[in-house]
C-alpha cells in the first residue's frame, strides 16, 4: 500500500497513520520526502479494509493499493526516477553515466593504465572484478583481496568511483570497504542471501539481469535489496541465453524501455556482454543511449590480447576513446529528451 500525506503533516499525524496501519497487521517499509510525505506498507492477505479505514483519517491525501508484486521497486510506488549517488555523480539524473575498465584486475600496472585511459576518455567509474565467476574451475578466479587493493589505489590516482563484483554474502563487508558500487553478476541475480545481506548494506548495488531470467524476475530480485532497506539499485540489461549464436548473447535492448516504464530504479546496460565481440559494443552503445538508458558497463582493457578474462569484448584505448566520442550527439538529445520529461512531470 502507498499512503499519501496531506501537505505540511505533522509528525503526529504519521505517526497516527503508521499505528492505524500496524493495528492490521500491515508492516511500515519507507516514509519518503519531507513537504508530503509517501508512506509504504507491506504485508498479506486483503488491503480492502485497512486502506478504507486509512483513507478516512483526515490528515490522509490518498491511500491506493500496489498492484505490481514487486512493490517498491515499481512505478506506483515511486513516480520520479531514483537518482543514486556515487562519489559524486548521479546515476539516473541528468548526466549519462559510462562505467569501464577491464573484466578482471590481473596486476598494479594493468588496473592503472586502464584507469588513467578511461578517465581520460570520461568514464565516471572503474569497473573491475577482484573476485571472478568462471565456467571452468581452472580458469583465473581473480586476485581478491590483493585485487581490491589494486582497485582502491587506482581510485587515489584517477579520482574514479570504483564498480567491483561481489560473490558471497561473507564478503560483502569486505568488497564495501574498497568499492563504492557493489556488483551482482548474471549468476548470482537470485542468491538471496547475497541480496539479502546486500539489503542492509551502505553501498549502491548493480544488479545484472540474469542470462535466463524474465524482466519480472529481475525486478522481483531488486525487490529483495530494497525491501531489506537499500533502496540504491541500478538496474542492468547484460544480455540474454537463447539460440542465437553469432554473439555471446541476445541483447535484449527492448527491456530497457519496459524497465524505465516499469520501474523508478535507474537502467544501465553492458554491451560488452551483451555481444561479445568488440566491434559490436560501440554501436550496441549508441542504441542503449538512443532508447534511453542511464549509462553504460563497458569492458576496457589497456592490451585485449593478453587480458586473463574476456578479451575478445574488451575495447583497448583508441576504440574506447572512439566509441566515447561516438556517444557525444546521442548524449545530447538523451539530455534533450530528459529535460522535456522532467518539464511534462511538474
């Protein structure tokens, strides 16, 4: 249920209406904004009575019932985009985001030459994973902790917020005490303890549309963080498993329009894994701003050829550097765009 206060309500007034919703067994969520307040209720069974005894106490506007099963993260519940606050930039705000940097940090040199390109070329943050996924039990797994360092030194160097995976619920502690986003890969979309453990930590997450997962299973998975109390989830369109095979996998760029209709979580999307190959990313790139996503994960590699982990879709410098300045008109009319939106909102 959302329940909207009259302006100016005191905080008598909620609290009166939060008791009332607690008398019926409903559980307060969220009390949002500060002039007029939203509240959020969840709980089972039948609103019917609950929202007429709620809307019938005079300090109430509206009480409507959310009929999406992901509650919070949808649009009935949060009209305006989430903006979510990195070390200085807003993802989901009036600025296209690009994230980039290599799959894995693989030595110091490595993590900082990408680093200094991709600051250079305007990246915001550095992606980079420390803790690996990997198909194969032999393949390279990542250098942990001593990654995370690595990762944390180019931050002092570059002044990039730093983007960096998270595996287990165990390390959740110790992947937030050098990232400032914290990742959720393809694989790990519904480890609910994860999210879980996620929902009560400080950092932003970046949650990864699974590669057999449905848009609403996606957002039922960002329901998870968000009912655990972060609300500070960006969304990410990576790529889909079907039978396709000429590219890595099937992007589905169409997801992110129905996600930005959806829902009020800002949507990013990964051309890197989407494709595969690298001469796809940088037009993948322009389509993912053209239908209006928030920014972008791209992986950045200073030498393709000897990266550890996925160097056949890792643009090096010059093609980073190309692909960003490719983005420049598109970027234009997405502010364009944004700017008509927020005039239509008021």
């Amino acid at each position: 249920m959302i329940i909207s206060m009259r302006l100016h309500s005191t905080k008598e007034e909620i609290e009166q209406v939060c008791e009332r919703i607690r008398d019926f067994g409903y559980k307060i969520h969220a009390i949002e904004g500060e002039e007029r307040v939203v509240i959020g209720a969840v709980g089972t069974g039948d609103t019917t009575a609950c929202l007429e005894s709620v809307e019938a106490m005079p300090q109430v506007e509206k009480a409507v019932r959310i009929s999406a099963p992901y509650k919070f993260v949808s649009r009935e519940y949060r009209s305006e985009r989430t903006r979510v606050r990195v070390d200085g930039c807003e993802i989901g705000g009036d600025e296209f985001v690009v994230m980039a940097g290599p799959c894995s940090v693989e030595s110091e040199k490595q993590i900082m030459q990408a680093a200094e390109g991709v600051a250079r070329a305007g990246a915001k943050l550095l992606r980079g994973g420390a803790f690996k996924p990997r198909t194969s039990p032999y393949d390279f797994q990542g250098m942990e902790e001593e990654g995370l360092k690595l990762l944390a030194k180019a931050k002092r160097a570059t002044g990039l917020a730093i983007i960096t995976e998270v595996m287990s619920d165990r390390d959740v502690d110790l992947v937030a005490d050098y990232a400032d986003v914290l990742q959720i890969g393809a694989r790990n979309m519904q480890n609910f303890a994860l999210l879980k453990t996620l929902g009560k930590c400080s950092r932003p997450v970046l949650l990864k549309r699974g590669m057999s997962s449905t848009i609403k299973e996606l957002l039922m998975s960002a329901e998870y963080v968000v009912a655990h109390g972060n609300p500070n989830v960006i969304l990410c369109e990576r790529g889909i498993r079907t039978f396709e095979t000429v590219t890595r996998n099937t992007c589905d760029i169409v997801a992110v329009a129905v996600l930005n209709e959806l829902t009020h979580l800002p949507v990013i999307l990964d051309p890197s894994h989407a494709t595969g190959k690298r001469s796809l990313v940088p037009a993948l790139g322009r389509a993912a701003v053209a239908i209006g996503a928030d920014g972008l994960i791209v992986e950045v590699h200073p030498a393709p050829e000897k990266a550890m982990s996925d160097g056949a879709q890792s643009l090096d410098m010059p093609q980073f550097q190309a692909m960003m300045r490719s983005l420049g008109p598109y970027i234009d009319l997405w502010k364009e765009s944004r700017v008509t939106e927020a005039a239509a909102a008021v």
